[in-house]
C-alpha cells in the first residue's frame, strides 16, 4: 500500500464560475487558474500522483500549455486514472477536506462524489469529500480564496 498528500488554493475571481468536484456552484465568484481551477479535483490529481510516484499536477499538466487553457479537471482526472491503470495500482479511498468560508458546499458533496469515482472508476463510498471554515483566520476567512487537502491510499 502506498500513500500521496494533496494540497491546492486558488484566490477568488469575479470573471469565472466556481467548479469545485467537477460541480458548477452557484455563487458569486469563481476560482483563478489557467484550467478550471478546481481545488478539489487538484487536489486528488496530486494525492495520486504522489501515492504512485509519478510527480505533482505541474509535471503533467503545466500551466502556460494552452492545451489545458481552461480544461476541465475531471479530463485531467482522466488521465491520472490511465496513468495508475498502467501501473496496475487501484485506489483503496480517497479523503478530502475543502477549506472555504463561503459558499456552504454540503448540498454538492454527493454530486461531486459521484463525480470522481466515476472518472476514477471506483465505488463513490471510496471518495470522501468534508468541508469546513477556517473561523474567519487567514486568507480564506476574508473571503479571498478557497483551498483543499487530499489524502489518497493505493495498492
């Protein structure tokens, strides 16, 4: 069994909608990025890479390539899920915690559950997706940004 750590943020954006787990959440800002800026989907994708040993997001995916100029992250999903099916490692649960005073994100959680396990080909129970504040400390308690930890265990 093998283990990987995630960690991705991204700061606030009045130009773009807000996809977190592949999920279009209805608020008023969206997340900078170069692809959709979905911290949680980043977040798992770097979780399993280093569970594997195959890098970070940035040696796969790196910004500045206009071919993941505002590319879904769950295509990106895709392409980590093909890299671990070539190395026959399988994915025994995945643990995430999105860190965001607002907006409340309880009503997405299954959706974006369901989300990932079928893009990674695993049973939702096997994806587990928490949310909490950080009590209005730091830069996500003003409101400037979200952030999110993965925890990812393959065999």
């Amino acid at each position: 069994m093998r283990i990987g750590i995630g960690y991705d943020v991204h700061e606030f954006d009045e130009e773009t909608s807000l996809i977190i787990g592949g999920c279009e959440i209805d608020f008023k800002f969206g997340l900078s990025g170069y692809s959709d800026a979905d911290v949680l989907i980043h977040s798992i994708i770097d979780s399993i890479l280093g569970a594997a040993g195959l890098g970070d997001i940035g040696d796969h995916f790196p910004p500045g390539n206009k071919r993941y100029l505002n590319i879904s992250s769950l295509v990106l999903l895709k392409e980590v899920e093909k890299l671990l099916d070539k190395k026959n490692f399988e994915i025994i649960n995945i643990d995430t915690i999105i860190i965001a005073e607002q907006p409340k994100l309880s009503v997405y959680k299954e959706k974006m559950q369901n989300n990932i396990s079928k893009v990674l080909k695993i049973n939702s129970e096997q994806v587990n997706i928490k949310a909490t504040t950080t009590e209005k400390l730091g830069f996500i308690g003003r409101g400037e940004g979200i952030a999110c930890q993965a925890i990812t265990l393959i065999e």
